[in-house]
C-alpha cells in the first residue's frame, strides 16, 4: 500500500482528500495543527487501519523529519494553510507564519530527508489576482495577489519553485478554483448560507454580489490532485479549474431555488441581504485548465447545478456538523479594515 503525507488532512480540503485517498487503497498520515477551522467529521467512517494522525504544526522540523525517516511516504501533499481571507485581512502574521514559513520548513525538511519523495503543493486560484475582462488565467499568467491571504500563497509557490531549481526538489503546484462540497468551515459563503437558510437568518452578501467565482466540487479537485501525484511534471504547476463562473448574488439565488424545489419551508427572516465590502475585494477569478486537461487528461465530473443540490442535502442530513464550531467563529463579521 502506498503512504502519504497529507497536511491540513482536518481542514476542508484536507479530510475529502484523506477519504478520497484511503478508498483508493492509500495509507494517509496526516499532520495538522488543528488550527480554529479543524473538523474531522469527514474522517469519521475512515477505515482506521489506513490512517495514521499527528497533531504538529509544519513548523515543527525536527517533528516532520522524523515522520518522513520513520513513515517513508512516496509524497506529501501539503493543505496545511490559514485559508480565510477576512481573517488575514484582520491577523496577517498567522498567514506569513503557516503559509510560507511552514513551507519552507516543509522544502528544508525534504532537503534535509534527502530521499526521493515528492510534494504536491495546494495553492490557488487567487494568486493571479483580479481578471477583470473575459479572460482566464493559465499557468503562465503572471502572479498578482490582491490579500495577505493570497499574497502568503504566491509566495510559498514562488519558494517551492526555487526548491526544485536550486536544490532538486521534486514537487507540482496546483492553483485550484473555489471548493464547495460537505464539510467546509461555516465561515465560508455556501455553508454560510445553507446555515442561515435553515436557521431563519439573512444571507449576507458583500458589496453588490457581483463578484464571480470559478467553482469546482471538492472530489474534482481531490482526483486532480491524486492524478498531479501520478502523473504531474517536476517544476511544473496545473490549474484545477471546473470553467464555471457564477457571481455570489446568482449562487445564492440558485441555492435558494434548490432549497424551495426540496419543499423546504424558507422562514421570512431568510433575505439577501447586502453589507459592506470587503477591502480589495478581487471582482473575478477564472482559470484556463487545458494544462491538466490536455497533458494529465484529467477533466471535472460534476455538473455545478446537481453538486450544489448534493451539497445543501449534505449539510441538510448532517445538521450536526455545524454544533461541530462556536457560533461566534462564523458569526462574527471580519476582514473590515480598521
Ligand atoms: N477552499 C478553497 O476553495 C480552496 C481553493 C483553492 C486552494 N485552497 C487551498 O487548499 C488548502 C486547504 O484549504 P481548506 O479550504 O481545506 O482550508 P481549511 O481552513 O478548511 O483547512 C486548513 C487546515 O490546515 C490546518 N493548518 C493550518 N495551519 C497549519 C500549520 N501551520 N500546521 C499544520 N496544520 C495547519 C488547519 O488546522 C486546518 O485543519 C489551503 O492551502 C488553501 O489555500 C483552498
């Protein structure tokens, strides 16, 4: 059986990844810190005798380097991440501190392991910054980061380059679209809005809800990672992108009329509800994924409109992971500049 390094394994992202990989005979050890966004309600019905986890922060080198002499897994793929960009709007330190300097204690510690293993590194979509015209982003496009957030991602993907430049390292970036899909934290937009929508409360869109997102279902990108580890080039990164925009004033209308279309009753305090914007809100990402497509045939399975559907009814079956979290972390408005 093959073994892996997941980081951030209790995130979002993560625990899809880790489910994903056991059922296609992977062990996974997963390291993370369990930062305020950890939940492993995903990794509940895991088969247990495949996994193996390590509360540690990537920081921790000397903990890492002797989970890679003792484990020796063929990868990692590193989630780890502060992932909100509200919060590094209000707290950047903490995004300079796991997104970059754990990365790069994460290169030194494969230098220092110094056997062949390779790194599948998570970064995003939001590195290219705003594309403002119809275009979309290729792996080519330069790098313009509007948030702390974002601006922490384009650095360790510029760090991980230079690693396998100067030092050999064998590792692929990925710059995947907005996830959606079970188990994301609540402070993100559509569990955000599938909460309030069950709880009777307005849905809150920032500015004009005009922003548009790419969005993907996180099993796409789950097998676009697993294929980048199979299949993916040293040095090179790969857009993971399903080619669906949608803007946030739409994607909630959409949810809305899948909720309505499920006979569920819609209390009356459940209303779009515009608020402040978020400084240097980006107005649109979009990503050109002919890379993977082409040279990894890898290509998106899920139709945005049935996904959204499985989504809600994820959520909706499993009410009980939002007790999972204080109400007052997802609540809470941040990311409002002081
Ligand atoms: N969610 C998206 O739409 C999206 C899109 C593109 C890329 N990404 C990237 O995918 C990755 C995962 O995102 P997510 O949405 O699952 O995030 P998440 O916030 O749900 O999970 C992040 C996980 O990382 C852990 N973590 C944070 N800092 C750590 C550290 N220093 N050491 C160990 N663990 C640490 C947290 O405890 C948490 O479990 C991130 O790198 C993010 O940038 C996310």
């Amino acid at each position: 059986m093959k073994k892996v390094i997941v980081t951030g394994g209790n995130g979002f992202i993560g625990s899809n990844l880790i489910k994903f990989l056991i059922k296609n005979n992977y062990f996974v050890i997963n390291l993370d810190k369990n930062t305020y966004s950890k939940n492993s309600y995903i990794l509940n019905n895991i088969n247990k005798k495949k996994y193996l986890f390590f509360k540690l922060d990537i920081n921790n080198k000397k903990k890492v380097l002797k989970i890679l002499k003792r484990h020796k897994p063929k990868a990692i793929f590193n989630l780890a991440a502060e992932t909100h960009v509200d919060r590094s709007i209000d707290t950047p330190k903490q995004f300079i501190h796991s997104n970059i300097n754990g990365v790069f204690n994460l290169l030194e510690s494969i230098r220092e392991y110094g056997r062949k293993i390779k790194l599948v590194h998570i970064s995003t979509d939001e590195v290219y910054g705003d594309i403002k015209d119809k275009s979309r982003s290729s792996e080519n496009s330069p790098y313009d980061p509007s948030s702390p957030y974002s601006a922490s991602k384009a650095s360790s993907d510029h760090l991980i380059m230079s690693y396998v430049k100067t030092f050999g390292v064998n590792a692929c970036i990925s710059n995947c679209c907005n996830n959606y899909g079970p188990g994301q934290f609540p402070e993100k937009l559509i569990p955000t809005l599938i909460y309030n929508i069950l709880n009777n409360k307005p849905l809150p869109i920032y500015g004009k809800g005009i922003n548009s997102r790419e969005w993907i279902f996180v099993e796409d990108h789950c097998r676009g990672l697993l294929t980048i580890l199979n299949k993916g080039k040293t040095g090179e990164s790969y857009n993971i992108g399903s080619g669906i925009n949608i803007n946030n004033l739409n994607l909630t209308k959409l949810l809305l009329n899948i909720v309505r279309s499920r006979k569920i009753k819609i209390g009356k305090n459940v209303k779009i509800k515009f608020v402040k914007d978020r400084p240097g809100h980006d107005l649109r990402y979009a990503l050109n994924s002919n890379k993977i497509k082409n040279k990894l045939k890898w290509r998106p399975l899920k139709n945005f409109k049935s996904g959204l559907n499985e989504t809600f009814l994820w959520y909706y079956d499993n009410y009980k992971f939002f007790n999972n979290f204080s109400k007052k972390l997802f609540f809470k408005r941040l990311g409002l500049k002081k």
